[in-house]
C-alpha cells in the first residue's frame, strides 16, 4: 500500500527533473542565453541582498573622494568604479540601486500582466458585445503614448514607487490584453476544447485548466520582453526628473545625476547607464531563447543544435 502511493509521486518528480533537465541543457548549449540567464541572476541578487550589505557605504558621503575615477583602490574595493559628486562609491550605490529598479520593473510587468491577460481571457471566451467592450477600452489606452501618459499622471501625482508602478503597468495593460485574446480566440476552436464542452465542463474550468496553460508560454515570453521595456520606462522618467527622487536611487536616476559631469567625470553617467545596458541585453537574449524553447514546433532547434555539438 505504501509503495503504490508513492510510486505515483516518484514517478511526477523524476519526470519534473528530467523536464528542467532537458531545459537546462538547451541553456548551457546557448552561450548567449545562459551567460544572459547568469547576468540577470547575479542582478537579482544584488536587488535582495546589495540593500542590506550596501546602504550604509552607497548614502556615506566623503567630499575627499568627490568625482574619484574608477579603478582607484587606494580607498578600498568600493571605489571600483568611482565615486560621484558626494564622494559616494558608485559601486555600493549602483548594487542598491538594483532594487528599485527591478522591483519597479517586476512590479509593472507583474500587474499589467496579470490584468491584461484575465481581461485578454474575458474579451476572447465571452460575448461579442463583452469583448468589443473591453478591446475598446484597450484602445484608449494604447491611443496615449505611454511615455507621454506617464509623464502627465506623474506630473500631478507624488513620483513615487507605488505611483511610477502602477501608470506603468497601465499602459502595459493592451499588450497581454490583445495577446491573450488572440491565442484564446484560436485556441477555443481546438478539438480538446470541444470535447470538453461535449464533457460538460463550465466556462471557468474550460478557460483557466484548458486555454490558459496554452497561453501562459506565450505570456511569459512578452513579460520577459516587456521587462526590459519598463526598465528603461523608469529610467527615462528619471532621467526627466519625475521618476524615483533623491534619497531614493535608480539606475536612471543615477545617469540623470552624472549627466551635468559628462565632460570631466563620465563615469558618474557611464557604470549606471552600461547596467541599464546589460540588463536590457541579456531580457532580450533570454526572451529570445524562451520563445525558441517554450515553442514545441521550434524546440527541435536546441536539441538538434545540442547532438552536434555533443
């Protein structure tokens, strides 16, 4: 009796490790994908932990090392990369920026994304009448620019990291709504949608154990894309000065701040400016691998790449 109810469950997790397995083995055969995957790891890291290790050195000023150029260890590993204006080593300070700046980002995809695709969802299983009302709705706010719209709202309200959040995830809100929509309206012509009609399923089974788990590959492609997006949505607004403010710090609050020393101390703009660089790059190179990867019809790819090279 024992070995029968364990068997089952046995058999569930080897299948789980073979799966991410297989899928880590795709990774390290794509160099791009997995030196991307390590890059982004290492910066989520810095965002969990870089505040707790880090804030005291990132806010202590020292006007001796005011403007210090990079590679300077006379004061220590801090000052790798420098210090700004205040003295401040832009290493410690570009590590507890990661924070805000991932966390915004994370925070608006995260919304838009779970908003747009119920919506997404509702406009392509429901009514006619329903969807045109809802698709409507997105294009209102897909008429705005979404810079421009950011700007406006933040304009009037506190540019704080609740607010920056959630006019972000807004104006993100078409992409998974139309998206979602697409794929459902496609999807619910399946056969196995059908048969579970004919089965008696209800609507709310049929769309969340059905359709969604068909969607969601393409969902978490867009979101990884969509992340770079926002990222560099934030850090334009700060660098217009309605963004993140001071004590607070972003990476592109830190590049608004550098910009006036362009001439003299290109560093201030240029360690900040090159991680919004490299994050942006390795979202882009790791959503590319996931559309190949998550895609059943493009997988054979990876796995013909990876018999050649083994």
């Amino acid at each position: 009796m024992t070995m029968s109810s364990t068997l089952p469950s046995t058999q569930i997790s080897t299948k789980r490790q073979g799966k991410a397995h297989v899928l880590l083995g795709m990774l390290w055969r794509d160099k791009f994908a997995f030196f991307a995957t390590v890059f982004l790891i290492l910066a989520v890291l810095c965002a969990l932990f870089g505040p707790m290790l880090l804030r005291e050195a990132a806010v202590s000023q020292n006007l001796r090392a005011r403007n210090l150029a990079p590679f300077t260890l006379d004061r220590g590993w801090l000052f790798l990369l420098g210090a700004d204006a205040l003295g401040r080593p832009l290493l410690a300070r570009i590590v507890v920026a990661a924070q805000n700046t991932l966390m915004i980002a994370a925070g608006a995809v995260v919304c838009s994304g779970v908003v747009g695709a119920l919506l997404g969802l509702v406009a392509g299983y429901a009514s006619e009448r329903l969807s045109n009302v809802i698709m409507r709705l997105a294009d209102v706010i897909m008429s705005f620019p979404s810079l421009l719209l950011a700007v406006i709202v933040l304009y009037m309200l506190a540019p704080s990291v609740g607010n920056i959040v959630i006019v972000l995830a807004i104006t993100r809100i078409p992409v998974y709504l139309r998206t979602t929509r697409a794929e459902v309206l496609e999807i619910r012509q399946r056969m196995f949608v059908q048969a579970a009609k004919v089965m008696g399923a209800s609507s709310l089974r049929i769309v969340f154990r059905h359709i969604l788990p068909m969607v969601v590959p393409t969902l978490v492609t867009i979101a990884t894309l969509d992340f770079a997006f926002v990222m560099l949505a934030e850090s334009s607004l700060s660098f217009l000065g309605i963004g993140i403010q001071p004590p607070e710090v972003t990476w592109g609050l830190m590049v608004a701040q550098g910009k006036q020393y362009l001439t003299n101390a290109w560093w201030l703009a240029f360690w900040p400016g090159l991680a919004i660089i490299l994050t942006t790059l390795s979202l882009n190179l790791l959503s590319n691998w996931m559309r190949v990867a998550l895609d059943p019809a493009q997988r054979w790819r990876l796995e013909i790449g990876g018999r050649k090279n083994g």
